[in-house]
C-alpha cells in the first residue's frame, strides 16, 4: 500500500498535506498523484488515502472513479463523518477509521510531552473494550490505531469484527516486530527500508 493524506487547501483544491500547517501552493495535486500512482503502481499495490478535511469526499470519489483506483483503495480519517459521507458516495469503498486523533497537536508541545506516554497506555488498555463500538459507528472495516495501542488483545477484538488493523507511524524496526507480533495486518512507516526484510 501507498498511504497519502489529502486536504482541502485555502483554494479549495485537494492537495497531498499531513495538515493545513504545511500545505502550500507547491503541494502536489490530489489528481496528480492519482494519476502517477494509476499509471506507475502495479495492480497490486493498493492506496490508502488519509482524508484530514471534509468537504471533499465527492471530489476524492470522482477523481478515484476517474482513475480507476476505487477498486483498490482505502480510504481512511479521524472523523467517522467523513467515513459516513464516503460509504454515502461509494458503498463499496474500504474505510478506515484512524485513532487517537491529537487535533489540538499536544503530543507536540514541550508542556504535554511528559504526557503522551502514560495517555497511550491509558487508551491501550481501554481500547480491546472499545474498538468494537468505534468500528461499528464508523462504518469501519479497518483499525488505523497509533503503533503504542496495537496489542494482540485490541487485534483480536478488531478481527472479531470483521477487521483489518494498521499502526501508524511506525519509526522501528523493534516497534515493527512488535506490532506485527500482535497480529497487526499492517504497517504505516515514512521509512520504507523499514519493510526490508
């Protein structure tokens, strides 16, 4: 899989951005990166597009349809409404839904990070009881769970329901093995080296 984040700029355009912070008249197109991906990707190799917007569910929907890659992709967020307006649009469309969402960015400020660590073995243990209940109200057939709350309990919870489960971002080689340990189905990682062996 190819995993992409995709917004909507202040032009209304859906460009290739992790957040509105960076997202720049520079940024590649949603279109074109359709289109390299539909003409250099073999068959094969699926997408994951990570929608951090609403609004811009038709726009993804026509422009998958256009290059034909609805077959092969998941389309993935942080916001069950954006996963209800896909299913809406494309029934057939994979979903994803992505989890915990840090909309705020605390995990990034000097004050909070001493917190990030015991907040994530919070939710992990809290997790195996609520995925399932996440997944039905998203209309998910796929956990996109942060890499530190993949445990074989929250997998074997998420299979139970019919689901895949991916952790994000995974940095590691050992946070690798140990998801894929838990029984995780995939990974995310910006490194692709990562998946050497």
């Amino acid at each position: 899989m190819v995993e992409i984040d995709v917004l909507m700029a202040g032009n209304g355009e859906a460009r290739l951005a992790h957040s509105v912070s960076v997202v720049s008249a520079e940024s590649p197109r949603l279109d074109d990166a359709l289109a390299f991906l539909a003409d250099a990707a073999r068959p094969e190799v699926w997408l994951d597009v990570d929608v951090k917007s609403p609004g811009l569910e038709p726009t993804l929907v026509d422009a998958l349809r256009f290059h034909r890659l609805e077959r092969r992709t998941l389309v993935t967020s942080f916001r069950p409404s954006i996963l209800a307006e896909m299913a809406r649009l494309e029934p057939a469309l994979p979903r994803g839904i992505a989890y915990p969402s840090d909309r705020l960015g605390l995990s990034g400020r000097r004050p909070f990070r001493s917190f990030v660590g015991p907040g994530l073995a919070a939710l992990r243990a809290l997790l195996p009881h609520r995925v399932p209940h996440m997944l039905a109200g998203a209309g998910a057939q796929a956990a996109m769970l942060q890499h530190a709350l993949v445990s074989p309990a929250v997998v074997n919870r998420c299979h139970a329901a019919g689901a895949a489960v991916f952790a994000w971002t995974v940095e590691t080689r050992a946070d690798l093995e140990r998801v894929l340990a838990a029984g995780a189905d995939g990974a995310i990682a910006n490194d692709p080296d990562l998946f050497d062996e």
